[in-house]
C-alpha cells in the first residue's frame, strides 16, 4: 500500500486476489511470520467424520482424512503472503506415551508430511524450506532414531528452496525448551569465548535468524499449549482462537486474521498511545458505550457439550466457506 492510502475494509481484503494480499501482507514484518497449532484433529475425526474411536484403524483413517485438509490449509497461509510458519508437530510428551503410540503417530500421520508426494510436491511448487526445530536430542534417547532420518532427509530434500520457510516443531514444548536454552547458551559461550547475545542464541536453535512471531493461531481451544516458539515469540505476538479444528480453517478466515492483525491489532511495544492526535481521530463516545456495553463480557468463556469445551457463542457461517 501507499503511504496516505486508507487501509482496505474487512470485506475488500476477503475479497482481493491473492497477488494482492500477498503484497498487502509481505509489506508487513508481523504478517509475514506466525505459528500455527494442528489441533482438534481427533475433535473432527469424531464429530464431522464419524469415525469411531473403539476401532483398529481410528489413527489411520483420521489422518488419511486429515492431510489433504491439512495441505490446503497449510498452503492457504503462503498463498496469502505469510513467509515464515511454524507449525509444532510433535510435544515432548507425545513421546512420553510409548513407542506403540509414537509409531502410530509416525506411520499414521507424520508420514504424509515427510514422504506423501502432494506434500513433497508443495514444498517445491511454493519453494519452501522445510526445518525443524526442538530437542532432537530427546527424540534420540528414545530410540526414534527412524524419525530423525525423515528429518534430515526432508531438511537436504529442500535446502535449496528459498521462497519461504516451514519450521516443523518436535519435542518442542517451550516450558522444557526454556530450561534447555540454559544449556545451549552455556556451550555458546564456551565456543565463542563471549556471552552469546538473543541473536547468537535464535540462530543456535533454529539453525537461522528466525524472525519474530507476528501472530499464533490455536484452533477449538483458548490456550498457549505450551508450544509458543522460544525466543522469537512474546509481547508482540498476537493471538486467535479459531472454533474450528484446524482441518477446516479457510482461506477466508486466514484473510480475516491477517486483516485484524495488520490493519486492527497496532501493538504500542509498551508505549502509551495515547496522544493528543490519537485522541482527536477517536470517537470517544463509540469506545465507551462499546465498553459500558460489555461490562460483564469476557473473551475466552464457553460451554460443554458432553466431552466437548465449545468456545463463545456460535454463528452459522457456513455457506461464506
């Protein structure tokens, strides 16, 4: 966008074509990097697909519904601009479960996006490198030496590719990787002979300068999961909840976060924002009957259903997908 031009409208940037969005968004550093939590995968093979856990194959066919959804949603996010996502795959206590549901969780699911042709084929089509960050060293102790294969076979497979990057996150939980950057930061500054700086550290754990995290995306629930990216993540980085299990996350609803998180969301970094010109170009009057208005309204309440936390109230958009 120029400088002076009025931001698009919630509804003109839905309805843009994609080159330009992806311009609108490669212009902002904070749309450009985001996380993106694969959740509420057994939520959807339950209630939208009718599987049936009590059976043998409940883990295969999920994830064989599961990742050509995945794969469009995935690949929404750099159609639409973003350069940079992580995505946690696997947590410190997944392994914690046994190597009988690890080997479920690989031959099920991990496998689509190691060796499945369509997910191969989009890693080259957008030009994506694909690396992995956590504590491989945790994988390895277990005994997933097979897994640790994959990774450094589908790391070489897309070096060379330099249009965006793809972080796969294993044994990522940020409350185990906090302690263990103790660590890392201690062997730095024995190799460099100096206190390693944040930088020094980003690039020790993620192979690269990560960039800062601009948004994080948790589908069906209203929590961090404990999978937030070190480091790169923090006071800036800006939060959604989408109702929906992630297999089902639109493109319209991606534009709609992008949209909130550049043109709504203005973090102050700390400051306040509150100056004499900022306050000429608000209606006060609007700001206060919005907040008289919601005096007992509070984000992130919801209601059960059953086994189920259902998040706010629900709204039938279904035909908009």
């Amino acid at each position: 966008m120029s400088a002076g031009e009025a931001p698009p409208s919630l509804e003109e940037f839905l309805s843009m074509n994609d080159e330009k969005v992806r311009a609108i968004v490669a212009s902002s550093p904070e749309g450009r990097v985001g996380v993106l939590v694969p959740d509420g995968n057994r939520k959807a093979g339950l209630v939208i697909w009718g599987l049936d856990p009590s059976k043998k194959d409940f883990d295969k066919d999920l994830f064989n519904n599961i990742h050509s959804e995945f794969l469009r949603v995935v690949r929404s996010f750099f159609e639409t601009g973003v350069r940079t996502l992580f995505i946690p795959l696997l947590m410190h206590t997944n392994f914690d479960r046994g190597k009988k549901y690890m080997k479920a969780a690989m031959d099920d699911g991990l496998k689509h996006l190691f060796h499945d042709k369509a997910w191969l084929s989009f890693y080259n089509e957008c030009n994506i490198r694909v690396k992995i960050y956590g504590d491989l060293g945790y994988v390895q102790d277990r005994g997933f030496d097979l897994l640790l294969e994959w990774v450094r076979e589908l790391e070489e497979r897309t070096k060379a590719n330099d249009g965006a990057t793809l972080f796969y996150g294993i044994a990522c939980n940020r409350s185990h990787e906090e302690v263990r950057l103790a660590s890392i930061g201690m062997d730095l500054h024995d190799r460099m002979g100096a206190m390693p700086t944040r930088d020094d550290l980003v690039r020790e754990y993620y192979g690269i300068n990560a960039p800062d995290i601009g948004f994080f995306i948790r589908p069906t629930e209203v929590r961090d999961s404990d999978v937030q990216p070190i480091l790169i993540s923090g006071s800036r980085t800006q939060m959604y909840f989408p109702i929906c299990p992630v297999a089902f996350l639109s493109k319209r609803s991606i534009r709609a976060i992008l949209h909130d998180l550049i043109f709504n969301r203005i973090a102050s970094g700390g400051k306040k924002m509150y100056s004499q010109d900022d306050m000429a170009n608000t209606n006060i009057l609007k700001v206060k009957d919005y907040y008289l208005r919601n005096l007992e309204t509070v984000l992130g309440l919801g209601h059960r259903e059953g086994p189920f936390w259902l998040p706010g109230q629900s709204v039938d958009n279904r035909e908009q997908r």
